[in-house]
C-alpha cells in the first residue's frame, strides 16, 4: 500500500511499538521520555519527508522553548546537546528497542525510565538535600525550616537557590504530572496567565523591553515561602521571579526580537535568562 515509500512505511511501522501512540507535545511542561517518543511518531507522520536529524531538531527545538517558558532561570543544555539527546532516544534506541537489537537489559532500563524527565537541564549533580551544618550549607538559623537543597556544579550551570526544588521535583516525577502541576489549580493560574499575557500583549504589541519589563512584577516577594500556592508558582515565570531583576533597557535585544518576529512571552523568556546568566556571570 505504501508501495512508493517502503523506506517511510518501515520506519513508522516499525517505530509504533515502543512508548505508544503517535501524539502531539504537550507544551505546559517539561516532557518525559515516553511523551519524546510519541511526539517523534508524531512528527514522523505528519512530515515523512523529514529527516530523522530534522525531527530531532523540530523536537529539541519545542523542549527548550517548554524548560524556558515554564523556568526561564534553570540552566539547560546548548542546542545541539539537545538534539543529539533526543536523536539517540528517538532513532537509535526507540528504534533497537522496536527492532528487539538491544540487550536486554538495557531494554529494561529504558522501559523503566520511559515514564521519567526528559532532562535538558545543565546541571549533572543530583541537587543533594544537606543538613544545615553541613560545610556546604554552613546556616546557623535556630529552629531553620529551610531545606537546603545544594547544586555542586559549576557556576555556569548551577541552579538557582529557588529554582532547585522545582528541578528536584521534575526529576523526580513519574509520569508527565510533577507535584508542582497537580491539580485543577494550576490550570486555572495557567488560563489566567494566558489571558495577562494578552492584555498585555493589546497594551503593548511591539514593546519588547518593556515587554520584559511586564513581566518581572515590583511586588514580587523576595522571601521564599513553601506555601502550597507558592509551590504552584514554580510553573509561572511571570510570579516565580523571586530574585531581584535588573532592568536596565537592552534595546539592541528587543529590536531583534521585532525583527525575528519573537512573541513577547518568548522574548520575556529569553531576556530574563539572559540577564541573569550575566548576573551570574558578574557582567552586570
Ligand atoms: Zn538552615
Ligand atoms: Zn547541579
């Protein structure tokens, strides 16, 4: 039947069995291995023309944009560390898996990964939880309730104090729900967002400066609380920005975002990673 393109019909013939069922990307947070797959299907069928390189290059390109819109401060991976990631789960064990060509213990070990994060993060430590005596928290607070969670990478690629929990937590999840998105609560924060956003967005359609500037609110608290309500915050960039910004104009940033036609919401993404990279960096 798919007499003209054997090569196209074996592929995702082949490819169906491991993971699941073509589907789209849900793009309200970080994917997991298993969603990776089944978007590659996806992607398989609706561009069979694509190369496998293309695909995984569609596919790291929509990861990273979900990691910066839903915590535009975590450290990630540089792009082309993305696609060879996801190249390697997609076409070359997915498909040794389908085709039964790995051993199979590593077989086991993929099946029993599938359901966990996709990690495009930069940070390679496993963001240990440590007492406050420990010589790498050294906290003399009395009766603290901090939970110190500690990033030991390297200044490029350490986590934010408040952002480690929120990494911990994804790494931790089983299944595309982490605990920092369970719930009906979040979706109405998310909807709500939305609908800032295009306020936002007929106030000020161009303005990507000030755009970026929308989005890091004067009140936001700096202390750091666990409330339950604060922890569904971890998913909004806009309330999660719990650092102090620098808000210095960068119109040169701005006007390339008019110019590649950037939305706001990217853009505010993007300038706030940027900023706080140079931060981090003591640029600025
Ligand atoms: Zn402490
Ligand atoms: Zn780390």
């Amino acid at each position: 039947m798919a007499g003209k393109n054997p090569g196209v019909s074996t592929r995702s013939k082949g490819a169906i069995k491991f993971s699941g069922l073509p589907s789209p990307l849900d793009k309200t947070e970080p994917p997991t291995f298993r969603q990776i797959i089944q978007y590659s299907y996806f992607l398989m069928n609706t561009y069979p023309h694509l190369s496998c390189y293309g695909i995984s290059k569609l596919i790291a390109n929509d990861v990273i944009n979900i990691w910066k819109a839903v915590n535009p401060r975590l450290p990630l991976l540089n792009e082309n560390s993305v696609v060879v990631k996801v190249n390697m789960l997609c076409f070359q064990k997915a498909k040794q898996i389908n085709r039964k060509h790995l051993p199979a213990a590593q077989t086991k070990f993929w099946k029993e990964k599938i359901d966990t994060l996709f990690d495009i993060s930069s940070c390679s430590c496993k963001l240990p939880i440590l007492s406050c005596d420990n010589i790498n928290v050294k906290c003399d607070k009395e009766n603290c309730q901090t939970k110190h969670i500690i990033c030991t990478c390297p200044l490029k690629r350490k986590v934010p104090t408040e952002d480690r929990e929120y990494l911990k937590d994804q790494r931790s999840k089983i299944g595309p729900k982490g605990t920092f998105q369970l719930g009906p609560i979040d979706k109405t924060a998310i909807k709500k967002r939305k609908g800032e956003r295009e306020i936002q967005q007929k106030t000020s359609p161009i303005e990507s400066t000030s755009s970026i500037q929308d989005h890091v609110s004067p009140s936001t608290s700096l202390s750091h609380s666990s409330s339950p309500s604060d922890e569904a915050d971890y998913i909004q960039p806009d309330s999660s920005l719990k650092v102090p910004y620098n808000l210095t104009k960068i119109p040169r940033f701005a006007l390339e975002l008019v110019r590649g036609d950037i939305s706001s919401n990217l853009g505010a993404s993007l300038g706030n990673a940027l900023l706080l990279d140079l931060r981090a960096m003591a640029l600025i």
